[in-house]
C-alpha cells in the first residue's frame, strides 16, 4: 500500500492556477479501504472533487468545462457555507451511504468511509474558518453556457469544503478573473 498524504499537506493550486490541480475525496479515501474495495471510492468523486487547470474547471464528476465557457462565479460567504454544511452534516454523509454498487461492503467499511468523510469535511471547514478573513468571499457556484443551454455546477459535500480552503478559494477567484469571468456574491442567505 502506498502512503497518501493527509489533505492538509497536499500541495494546492496557485493563484491564478498555472497548472493542473486535483482533489479528490476518492484518493483520500481509498488508502482506507481492502484492496478488493479501492474501486468503491471512485463512485465518491461525485460527491467530493476538484480540478482545476489554465483551462478548465471541473467539479466533482461533471466534465471539466473551458474556462471560456464560464459565465460566473457566485461567492458565498466562508461561515455562511460552513455553516450551512455543517448544519445537516450527519444527514448530508448518510446520503453517502448506501454508496452505489457497494451492496457488497461490509458496516466495517462503510463505517470507516463515513467516519473519513465527516473528518474530512469538518477539518477542512475549521482550517477555512481559522485561515480566511471573517466574511471572505469563496465560490459556491460556477454559471457555465453550453451548447444548448445554461448549467450550473454545483459543488457537493466534500467539494464545497474544499472550495471553502483559501488557496483553492483564491485560486479558482484568481483564475476566473484572469479569463475576464463575473464574480458575483449574492445577498440574503443560503
């Protein structure tokens, strides 16, 4: 098995981002897992991942969208996620579970996958509250056009924690700005 590095030691984009970045809540998880359950995790990315590149833009397993697709980039403020998030967390994780195709995972397992996914989440949400300034602005939704019409990527549990960290925060708002893209925060409430 090889070692992974814990979240926080993980190398983060920079601002703008000048090359491919990843965070994948499926690579953080999987070193968890038997060897016969490592697919199980890819099934996560729906809930928890983050590309970013020059560009392209990807959130969780939506197809990565040009950056001269998106329109832009609504900001929320950093408690206001995080509170939103952490509000319904046990509810949020249990939609988890039972994870896709996994009737085969033991409780054992799918404990374990719990457990990593509500550490990840809320240790995340204290490092961006501890790091960010009391009301900075972090992406909640990117407004893309397609080819026939208007989408929204809408970032998931693990996904919207990890926008919430400053140096993704201020790199995915860097990027956006670098390709001349609205970064727009809303009033009123979540």
């Amino acid at each position: 098995m090889h070692e992974v590095l814990p979240w926080w030691q993980r190398r983060m984009p920079g601002a703008p981002v000048t090359e491919p970045w990843d965070f994948s809540a499926a690579a953080l998880v999987n070193p968890l897992l038997p060897a016969k359950l490592r697919r199980l995790p890819g099934l996560l990315d729906r809930f928890g991942a983050v590309r970013l590149a020059p560009s392209t833009i990807g959130i969780d397993n939506a197809r990565a969208v040009p950056w001269t697709q998106v329109t832009e980039v609504h900001t929320r403020p950093v408690g206001e996620i995080a509170a939103a998030l952490t509000e319904d967390l046990a509810g949020q994780i249990a939609r988890l579970v039972p994870i896709p195709g996994a009737g085969f995972a033991t409780r054992a397992v799918t404990s374990r996958i719990v457990d990593a996914v509500s550490d990840l989440v809320t240790g995340m949400l204290r490092t961006a509250l501890r790091e960010h300034r009391e009301h900075a602005q972090v992406p909640w939704r990117i407004g893309c056009r397609g080819r026939w019409k208007s989408t929204v990527l809408s970032p998931g549990l693990v996904s919207s924690a990890v926008l919430c960290l400053p140096p993704v925060a201020t790199s995915v708002i860097a990027t956006a700005s670098q390709h001349g893209i609205a970064i727009t925060a809303p009033q009123g409430r979540l």
